[in-house]
C-alpha cells in the first residue's frame, strides 16, 4: 500500500476517451455491467440526477461500453459503500474517507469533486450568542462554549463535521468532538434551519441553501433576516491558510480496487455528471432551478431560486463547475488532512487507506 509520501509522484489519471470494457467486481447488483452509485436525495445533487436523466447522459457515456449506470438516492451512501453495496458514494469527501478507511479497513480511493463545504455555524440574531451581545466570534464561541448551548450537527459521520474540529481546535481553541467542550447535538441534517428559528437550538451547521425560508434569506441583499453566520467553512479555511476548497463534501469516492479495475466506468459517470453541471451552468442557473422545485425541498419556485441564488452569491463554488482535481487539489487536501491527524480529528494512519485517482474528463 501506497504510503502518503508517493501520492504526487504516483498518480494514475483516468482518461475519459473510449470507455470500453465492463465491470469487474460490482457488488451492488446482480450484472456485472452495472454500476451502483450513491448519492444524496435532494438538492443540487438530486438535480443533476434529473439532468444526466432527462439528457441520456447516463446512456451516452454508458451504453457503447455496454455499461449500466444505477443511482440510488438515499442518506446512506457511507455505510453502503463500506458494506459493498455499491460502487461509488458521489457525495463523500476527503475527511469522511480519512475516518471510514481505517475504521473499516477498506482502501478508497477519490476521481473529483462536485460539492464544496457550504454550510456555516449559524444563531439567531436575537440570541445572547450573536457577536452584537458578545462582541465578536471568539467571543461568541466562548460564550457557547461556557453555557454549554446546544450547538446543532447533521451527524458525526458528515464531512463538515472534522472540518468544524479542525477550525475550531485551531481558531478558537476548542474540542469540537462528541466527548468535547461543546453540548452537540445530531438531528437530520435538512431539519437543522428549522430547529434554529424554533429556539431549540442555539447554533446550527447549516445555511439557506438548506432552508432559504426558515432562515429568512433575502438574495436581493445576500441577508439572512434575523440570523447570523459565525462563519462559513470555506471562508474560514482560506483564513486559516488552506486552500477553501480542501476536503469538499463529494469526491466521487469508490473503493480502490474497483476503480483499479474500472477505470472506464469511473470517468463515464464522472464525465456524464460534468455534462449536467455544464447544463446547469450554461444560461441562468435560478431559471433553470424552476423546474426542480421538488428536488430542493422548497415549497415554491421562489424558495428554490433563492436556495440557488445563495450559493451563486458565495465567495466559492458551491456545485463546481469542474469536476477535475490536480496536485495542487490533492496537495491543499492533504495539507488539511494531516492537521486533522495531528489533532486526533482522524486517525493517525489515515494515509494507509486513502488515495487519490484523479478522472480527465474530455
């Protein structure tokens, strides 16, 4: 097994010109010329599902190699790849891989990236939390930390979760663990805008991408009414001197073996899912979510423009436009990877179970 040391110098990249041959080792279906993907059931991800199948995407890149492309949406993409139950987990990121690798024992290995660390620590502005009554975001997490206010998460398995241990080990000067200084608290991550505006949490992970109307989100002046943002994640990375795209939310993760021996199926999908963003991206992206009203969870067409027209609004990408990572992607990612080892957020052999095979997609 490949030591973190020679990921640069040995990095396979997987051309997307003629995919041909068919699947070795698919564990999630019966044909051997099916690939089973995971990937979250709601959102921009749901949408380009939609895309890539309202298109033919998934028949053009996947029928002249005789290749079946199945997605299934579900919340479960972790434990269904680590149980071999399918073959890519679209929306897994570089810090869940570093934690499910050695937890499980299973080499994985990372082609792209589609979603970056959106969400923000977010409280009400009306709260004793807000740096209006405290004076400022230390102050704010100094505060929360001594009342122990309920700070709420969407699990400990998600992969915003190591990067709020990383920022606020290194920022504030706390252990944000589940045996750590705060009182964190899990709920489904989509009822997090809700359990905020209710007052039955102090602090959410979350943003008005989640939930523009809970959290009063006005796109024409980029507001949130009533609420505040301690910070967003890719922001206060590239404060702290990473790359504010390091460890993103989905990286097209597979186990290493299969995509060893699937490079082709691989980049078919990764290169049908280019396609849909490059659909998405092409005109106006809040005209276009009109017609996904339901895939966003919004309760009309004006909450889902408004989901959408936050994330065009953001310092950085939300849905990449890219799909592709480089060395320097794979650098800055373990830059911030091995900080996260040195202060227990993952584990100290991470490196063992983890690789990078970046997808070209053409």
């Amino acid at each position: 097994m490949e030591s973190r040391r020679t990921y640069l110098s040995k990095l396979t990249t997987i051309s997307a010109a003629g995919v041909t041959g068919s699947l070795a080792g698919c564990m999630g279906n019966e044909s051997e010329n099916t690939m089973d993907i995971a990937s979250s059931p709601i959102g921009l991800q749901l949408m380009i599902h939609r895309i890539m199948e309202e298109e033919g995407l998934l028949e053009k890149y996947g029928e002249p190699a005789g290749i079946e492309y199945n997605i299934q949406e579900t919340w479960d993409s972790v434990s269904l790849l680590a149980g071999d139950q399918v073959d890519m987990a679209v929306s897994v990121g570089a810090a869940e891989a570093a934690q499910i690798g050695p937890e499980r024992e299973i080499e994985l290995a990372m082609h792209g990236v589609m979603l970056t660390q959106y969400p923000g620590m977010i409280v009400r502005e009306d709260s004793e939390y807000a740096t209006s009554e405290t004076g400022g975001v230390q102050e704010s997490w100094d505060a929360i930390q001594e009342d122990q206010a309920a700070v709420g998460i969407g699990g400990w398995g998600l992969s915003m979760t190591p990067l709020a241990g990383l920022i606020h080990n290194d920022v504030f000067g706390y252990d944000f663990s589940e045996d750590g200084d705060y009182n964190i608290l899990t709920a489904d991550f989509a009822s997090l805008p809700t359990l905020l505006a209710n007052g039955e949490l102090d602090v959410a992970q979350t943003s008005p991408f989640n939930d523009a109307s809970s959290l009063n989100y006005n796109p024409e002046t980029d507001e949130m009414d009533g609420f505040e943002a301690l910070y967003w994640i890719t922001d206060k990375m590239g404060d702290m001197g990473y790359d504010p795209l390091s460890c993103s939310i989905g990286n097209f993760l597979t186990r290493a073996d299969f995509s060893d021996e699937n490079h082709e199926a691989v980049t078919g999908f990764v290169s049908a899912w280019q396609e849909a963003v490059d659909i998405f991206y092409q005109d106006d992206p809040t005209e276009f979510v009109t017609d996904f009203v339901n895939e966003f969870n919004a309760e009309d067409e004006e909450e889902a423009q408004a989901m959408v027209e936050w994330t065009m609004n953001r310092n950085h990408e939300v849905l990449t436009s890219n799909v592709e990572i480089d060395e320097q992607f794979i650098e800055n990612d373990l830059a911030a990877l091995e900080r996260m080892s040195e202060i227990g957020v993952v584990g100290e052999d991470w490196d063992d179970w983890i690789t990078y095979n970046p997808v070209s997609v053409e």
